[in-house]
C-alpha cells in the first residue's frame, strides 16, 4: 500500500487537478430523471446569476460556499441534488462596460449602430463572459454544468416573450406617461432600487412670481415660491398653496406670470402642500416631479417636458434651449436676479439620487414606459409568504419582504437599452396603435397597415431574472399541451423531458442569497414564479395550487462579508480582499472554512486572515494525520496485517468488549455527526464546523491517536488481534471524519479519501458517497464517561507537574485517592495514562500522604510523588518576586472594585470578572505564601 502523500500540504497543486477533474467527469450532473419524479427526494437550487460582466468577490465565496455545503452535504445523504449556474445579461452594466471600449476606440455606440452594437456586446460575452463562472469552476462548486444558462439564451428569451404577451393578454401591461428616475448618462429609466441618494449641500433658490390681474397686468404683488432646481421652472404649470393657508385667501383663483417664460400660470389650492415647508407656496412642474405629476392629474394640468433624453433643456425652454441642464440652472438665476425677481438664497441640503452604475445624477422626468400593473401578482406573492408556503431564515426577512410588498408599486419595466430584451411591441404610424405579438408581424393588427415599427426599448434584466425558476426548467413550452405548437422550441429536450425536469425540480428547494436583492430579484421571482407556473398543471394533471407554485419553498439570507475591522469592503477605501488572491495564499479549503466557521445568523462576517492561518494549520493537521495513518497501515502490512478497506464507507461501530480508547472515538463520532447533521439542518454552518474542528483537532488527533499509538505495536511478540482491531477502528473512524468534513473541505478530503483506499476507491468521489449520521447504536455513554475521568485525571497531572516543576520528560509515580467503583477504569486503562501524563507508577492509596501537593476533583484527589532539588536562595527570591506581583494584581482589582463609578458604570460581566480574577490572585497568593513559609524563607 503506497498511499501516496508528499510530506508536505501543497493545497494549490490537490486543487487543481480535483477542480478539473469534477468538471470533466460531470460528477454534479443532474441529468433529466427518466421517468417521472418518482425515486429519492429532489434538492435544488438556483444559483443566483452573477452579472456576465462580475468577478469573483468575496460575496460570492461566501455565498457559494455555504451553497456548496449544503448542496454536498444533501447529495451525500443520498438526495436527488441539482445545483444550476448560468450568468445574467446586465443590461445596463454590459451596455456600459462594451460603450465604453467602442469609445476608446474613437467610435460610439450610434455610429455604430443598434445591430452591429449588439453584435459587438455578444462577441464580448463570448471572449469573456465566463469568467466569474470559470472561478466558480476553480473554487469547485458543485454544480451542475451541463444546464448553464445565460438570461439572453434563446429558450429563456422564448419566455420573457411570453410572459411579457401573456401579461398584456391579461391587461396587466400599459404603457403610459410616468415620472421615472432618469439618468442622463445611460440614457434610460432605471428603477427606484437603482437609485441611491447621497447628501449634498446646496441651495434653496426663493423666487418671484408676478400675481397679475384679469386683464393680464401685474398687480405689484408677487407670489414666492422656493425651489431646489430653479431650472424646471421653465415647465411649470401653476403655483399650489393650501387651501386652509390664511395668507394666501386672497389669491384663490388668481393667475401668475411665470418668470423668464411670459406664460400665464394659475394659482391652484391643494390639501398636499405643506404650509410649513419654505413659503407655503410651490411651482408645480408635472412633467419634472413625482409629486407635481401627481398633483397635475389632480388638477387636469398639462406637462411640460423641458429637457431631452440627455438632461439638455428642449425647445420647449425657450432661450435655454440646448442648455446642459446645470448650466441652464446657473443662467436662470442670474436672469431671474437681474430682473430683481430672486428673493433668496439659502443653504439648503438635500438628498440627490444618483444611478446606481454610473454615478451621473437622476433627473426625475416624464417619460413614456412600459409598466406591470403589479397588483394581482403582489397579492399572489403575499399570500405565498404569508400562508408559510416560502419559509424565510433569519425569519425577521419575511416581514421585511412582506412590507415592501404590500407597498409596491407598478413596475417600470421598460428601459432605453440596446442590450436586452427587445420588447415584443410594434407601433404602427398609420392608426398609432401598438401590437403586442408572440410572432414578429407583418402588418398592424389595428388597421392592417405594414408601417409598423418595433418599440426601441428593452426589458429591465429583472424581468427576465425574475422568470427563471420557472424558464429553467422548461416553461413556458411544457404549459402547452404536448402537441400543440407550444411556443419557442428547446434544444436541450423534448416536451416530455421538460415536463419531467419541472415535475421533479419545481419548486425549487432553496435560494440562498443576500439580503441586497430581496426586492430586486427574490420578490420579483416569488411574484412571476406563483403567477406563470400556475399555467402548468401537477405530474397527475389536476390544477397547480399556490403551495405548489412558489419558485423556492425556502429562502435562506446570508450575511455581509466585511473586512477585519468590520468595515464594508469597497474599492476606494482600499480594503478588498480579493478571494482569487487569498485562496492562492491559503488554498480553497482553508478559506471555505474560515466563512464556514464565521457564519453565525444575524451577523455579519469580519473577515480575518489570523482565522483563515489557524484553518490552513488545520488543514495541515489533517494532512499529517493521514500521513502517520498511512505509515502505520504500511508498517502492519509489512508485519502481515492488512486494514479491510472494503468495511469502510458506513458509520463505524465498536464491539462491547474493545478497548476503551476505541469505544470512545466512535462515540465521539457519532455525537459529532449528529451535531453537524442537526446544524445544517438549521443553517448553522458555524456550529457544524466548529464542532467538526474541535472532534478532529481536539478528540481525534490529540487524545485518540496519542493513545491508539500504545497498541500499534508491530513487533514479533505483539498481539496481532489487538493490532488489527486498533488499526481498523483507527482507518475506519478518520475515513468517516474526511466524509464528515468533505462538504467543508471538498479538496483535501478528496486527495487523502483517494490515497486511503490507494487509487482503488469505490466511487469516483469522496462527494458521491454517503454522509455520516449517527445511529441509535451510537450513545455509548459509557465509553464517553469513562474517557472523560481520564482525561480529567491525565490533565490534573498535566497542571499539578507544571506546577511544582517537574521536567517534562521524566516519569514520576502518582498518588490516586479515587472511589472504588471508577478504579477498575483506571487500573484497567493505566497506560494511557502513563503515557499521556507521563507517569511511572499509580499508587491507588485511601488518603494522599501528607507533603504532596494535591489536586481535588468531586471524583478524584491526585497528587505527583516528586521530590525537588532546589537551590532556597534562587527559590525564596523567585516567590518573593512572584507574591509582589501577586500583590499589586490583588491591590489593583480591589482598588477598581472600590471605586462605586466605575461599579456603577461598568457592564455587570467585566465587574464579575474583575472579581474573579481578584479571587484567583488571592487564591494564588495564598499558596506561594505558604509555600515560602514552608521553605522558611
Ligand atoms: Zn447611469
Ligand atoms: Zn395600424
């Protein structure tokens, strides 16, 4: 048996070869099942689509790599698991990042044209596209590669068609003219989760409008309005007051001229002003502000659109056409202060929307856009969450989820984009109706004219992200009957493998995701998911009920990844750890633990390279003991014993009469293995991996291999049963830890699992094997109680010859006072004590003999027979200086204790402890002054 092992863990060199090798060999394919979703239990997940433009982050890692676990663990307990990856289009963040390349190249995007832009982003995706998933690849996700899919792939485009035609059948789409946050820069709406506001200091600008008389003369008087964007005043339509407002009566029904403009604007009363804010008085500007918009429709106003799609003021600015709209603000001032009709400027700060990719500001502005009238599917979507059919961890995200929905609004779903999802919309120049077609037409389905012209506009990429729980596996083909011409055609599989694949993976088992895109993406698909999957009936044929067409029955939010000082990882402040860099540094292993380990609910991860050393030892640790295994197994096999390599692979079980030391481990294991079973369960990747770290580093390779080393004796003379039965507990118990950790180390444990059974293993892959669980054989209480009154013996002989200095190598006799019924233990298992504590000879006696320095527990009194031989001089000066440090510890704590401030102010816990540590002192103090009396100091 060579077990090959190098001497020394080189994680880079292990993983890259597994990392290819589970690509090649397609083990997490999760091919189409061959009859009906019948057969073991499904799990699957989608894998939230990174952007085609991404790389890897540090939220990624985390969140693929508790992905990972789960999705490992639930294969290797036998469940019928799919992970499925793809990317995400990105419409605007692709649009911009290809722009930007053509500009640097002296052309723009309209030179170039719509087609042959396009043409150019897809040749982009195909030279670079696969990036982030071809980390994934590297960092081992076990997912299922053969059903990556892109959002802009033809059977996904197939449904957003028809969703977009279905929803618009059902009158659930218009198109009208809104407000929407524009950015100028991208030349396109974006959504309200697009925005993000910062704070600015500017400037509230007070100005006069001139109240005029019937006959259209100034009357003298002025009308102040304040306004924080002087420059849409060039669209306003009318001042609003409050009708209650005393100063005001006597305008009610007036007319103003509007500054600059010389149109006559009426005075409107209207219970939304507040009569509070500036001077009770403001501009109405429909086509500028959400608000006035609203106000507008109230009062049958017209809007007046005063800019182009590049924030520019329009014709309709008069004088400041053709003005970027920042510096038409600058001349509108100054006009309005020569003309004297400024009546203020003050500070003011507001809160200015930005669009979230390009940082250019949002100009709120009348548009025409497509939207979804979100009603009916937010109800379905409510209804799914509030009846428990989608389950939320940490639960608090339900109510959050669930507020947002019951405040949602239409949704804008058109954008000013080339790259995405055309909208299936042709306007027709003849009648100006609009057909809406599953089919590119020919003619208009009005007025049958061939002057049609298909709307320029894409689909916000959410509309399409939102479909893939359900377009994934086949829908909307499979909602058709199976020989009517269902719509699109899949190049994956028939009708009936399609229908399989949705029978058996629909709904999903989980999302696991961040709490940043609960509205953007979760709440999307909840709604279109409970909406669109209710068209597909059940394997049986009877209509689909909510529960059932939910697109995941649980959402599991994980947390932030921060850097070590908790701070948010962000380009400019210089503090992101690159994972691609770190895992060089440590391996992937090492990393996927430290996240592993970090990830308790509700808090967010500060990411510390010291934690992610302390695991690489780890790693090292685990490393070395399969290199003292397999050194031992080639020992034996050299004295004629061979370890059966063909009784691995299930839980180990020890026999009634064998050795303590092996009973124990076993039962460790199973304890273990419940521990992490039951964790995972609950999505405590932190408890599964420390309870797996402190089983391996602390019962596994600290005590039992110390003493399993007593029975490895090879020698002539041995005892060749005892041999082999320590050896085989030995393989049979750390061949069941590597499975254990294998969801959590997936590399490592798949090096040494293939070196245990020496090239010769019974499945591909450590990952296709079965997950330890505990059975009801496990509680060997008695093993565990008799282990641990060793341990406790052995670790107060430990600290009793520390403390009165006994050279580390030298074997002293003990004195044992223990009750008779635990002597048996002790005399029965005396060399794991002899060697652990290094001691000579147990002397079981009714009392410790006077002199010797004791340790008491409730079950034991211990004491080391060792005589010294000290120099009394050194001695008496080493305890003098000791009890002066002792004392200045005690005068300390007592002073703090003593101040009634700081026992007031201090939280309780620091106050116990102070007075712990104050008792020890005493308690420490105590002794050396004895002990200086004793020497007669
Ligand atoms: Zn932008
Ligand atoms: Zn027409």
């Amino acid at each position: 048996m060579p077990h090959d092992l190098p001497k020394a863990y080189d994680p880079t060199a292990i993983e890259d070869h597994w990392a290819e090798y589970w690509v090649r060999e397609k083990l997490f394919a999760q091919p189409t099942p061959k009859s009906g979703p019948e057969g073991p239990s499904s799990f699957d997940i989608l894998l939230p689509p990174p952007n085609v433009t991404g790389n890897l982050h540090m939220g990624h890692m985390f969140e693929h790599t508790e992905s990972d676990i789960l999705m490992r663990w639930h294969r290797m307990r036998g469940e019928r698991v799919l992970w499925v990856p793809g990317t995400d289009h990105a419409g605007i963040a692709t649009q911009m990042l290809v722009e930007r390349q053509v500009v640097s190249e002296g052309s723009t995007r309209q030179k170039m044209g719509r087609d042959a832009f396009i043409e150019r982003v897809w040749e982009w995706r195909r030279h670079y596209g696969g990036n982030i998933l071809n980390q994934m690849k590297r960092l081992g996700a076990s997912v299922d590669w053969d059903r990556e899919y892109f959002t802009m792939d033809e059977r996904l485009s197939v449904a957003v068609r028809e969703a977009f035609v279905k929803l618009h059948e059902q009158g659930l789409i218009y198109r009208g003219a809104y407000i929407v946050n524009w950015c100028p820069r991208c030349q396109t709406a974006i959504s309200d989760l697009e925005v993000v506001y910062d704070e600015h200091k500017g400037h509230l600008w007070e100005i006069r409008y001139p109240v005029i008389s019937e006959d259209g003369k100034d009357t003298g008087e002025f009308l102040i309005v304040a306004t924080t964007r002087p420059e849409t005043m060039l669209g306003d339509v009318a001042v609003a007051i409050h009708p209650d407002d005393e100063r005001y009566t006597h305008l009610h029904g007036k007319m103003l001229r509007l500054p600059l403009m010389n149109r006559e604007i009426p005075v409107i009363t209207d219970d939304w002003v507040s009569r509070e804010f500036g001077t009770g008085a403001v501009k109405v500007t429909p086509a500028h502000d959400p608000n006035d918009f609203a106000l507008g429709q109230r009062h049958d106003l017209p809007s007046i659109n005063v800019m182009n799609d590049s924030a520019e003021i329009n014709a309709e600015g008069g004088k400041y056409a053709g003005l970027n709209r920042f510096v038409a603000r600058k001349e509108v001032v100054a006009d309005l202060e020569a003309q004297g009709l400024l009546a203020a400027i003050k500070d003011h700060v507001n809160n200015i929307g930005h669009c979230d990719r390009c940082k250019t500001i949002v100009e709120p502005r009348l548009s025409l856009q497509w939207f979804v009238k979100i009603q009916p599917l937010a109800d379905k979507a409510i209804s799914a969450v509030r009846d428990g059919h989608i389950k939320f961890t940490p639960e608090m995200y339900a109510k959050t989820y669930l507020n947002w929905m019951e405040n949602i609004h239409d949704w804008c779903i058109s954008r000013q984009l080339w790259w995405g999802h055309r909208i299936p919309a042709w306007h027709c120049s003849a009648c100006h109706k609009t057909t809406v077609s599953r089919e590119d037409p020919t003619h208009c389905a009005q007025c049958g004219s061939e002057k049609i012209e298909q709307s320029t506009d894409v689909l916000d990429t959410w509309f399409s992200s939102g479909l893939l729980p359900v377009s994934v596996f086949g829908w909307p083909r499979i909602a058709g009957a199976k020989d009517v011409g269902a719509p699109g055609a899949s190049h994956l599989g028939t009708w009936e493998s399609d229908r399989r694949d949705f029978d058996t993976f629909y709904p999903t088992s989980l999302l696991v995701t961040g709490f940043d895109i609960l509205f953007f993406w979760v709440a999307r698909m909840i709604m279109m998911g409970c909406w669109f999957s209710l068209d597909v009936p059940m394997p049986d044929g009877s209509p689909r009920s909510l529960a059932e067409s939910v697109p995941f029955r649980e959402v599991y939010i994980h947390a932030l990844v921060r850097d070590a000082n908790r701070e948010k990882m962000s380009k400019t402040k210089g503090n992101v750890v690159d994972p691609i860099e770190i895992v060089k540094q440590y391996g992937t292993d090492a990393v996927r633990f430290t996240l592993a380990s970090m990830a308790s609910p509700g808090t967010d991860i500060a990411f510390n390279v010291a934690r992610t050393e302390g695991y690489r030892a780890f790693a090292n640790k685990i490393w070395n003991a399969a290199r003292f295994l397999f050194m031992n197994i080639d020992r034996a096999a050299e004295a004629g014993i061979t370890v059966d390599t063909a009784a691995l692979g299930s839980m180990p079980a020890a026999e009634p009469g064998a050795p303590l030391e092996g009973r124990w481990i076993v039962a460790e294991l199973h304890g273990t293995a419940e521990k992490v079973n039951q964790a995972l369960a609950n999505y405590r990747f932190d408890d599964a991996a420390n309870a797996i770290y402190q089983f391996f580093w602390g019962s596994f390779c600290d005590w039992y291999l110390e003493i399993v080393k007593l029975s490895l004796d090879f020698s002539e003379a041995a005892d060749k049963a005892r041999v082999t039965a320590a050896l085989t507990t030995l393989v049979s118990v750390f061949e069941s830890s590597l499975r254990l950790l294998s969801p959590f180390m997936p590399f490592l444990t798949e090096e040494i699992w293939h070196a245990v059974y020496d090239g010769k293993p019974p499945a591909k892959s450590i990952a296709l094997t079965r997950f330890p669980q505990s059975g009801d054989a496990s509680a060997d209480t008695v093993a565990l109680q008799h282990m641990r009154l060793l341990q406790e013996l052995i670790v107060e002989i430990r600290a009793l010859r520390k403390e009165i200095g006994v050279e580390e190598k030298a074997l002293v006799p003990v004195e044992l006072r223990i009750d008779q019924q635990f002597r048996t233990v002790i005399s029965e298992n005396h060399a794991i004590v002899e060697r652990l504590a290094r001691v000579s000879d147990i002397r079981f006696v009714p009392q410790i003999s006077d002199g010797l320095a004791k340790h008491a527990t409730p079950q034991f009194d211990i004491a080391v027979v060792y005589e010294r031989k000290i120099d009394v001089a050194a001695e008496c000066e080493r305890l003098n200086k000791e009890i002066a440090r002792q004392e200045k510890n005690v005068a300390n704590a007592d002073r703090q204790l003593g101040n009634p401030t700081f026992t007031a102010k201090a939280p309780p816990h620091i106050v116990e402890g102070l007075k712990k540590q104050r008792d020890e002192a005493q308690h420490v103090l105590d002794k050396l002054r004895a002990d200086r009396d004793s020497l007669g100091c």
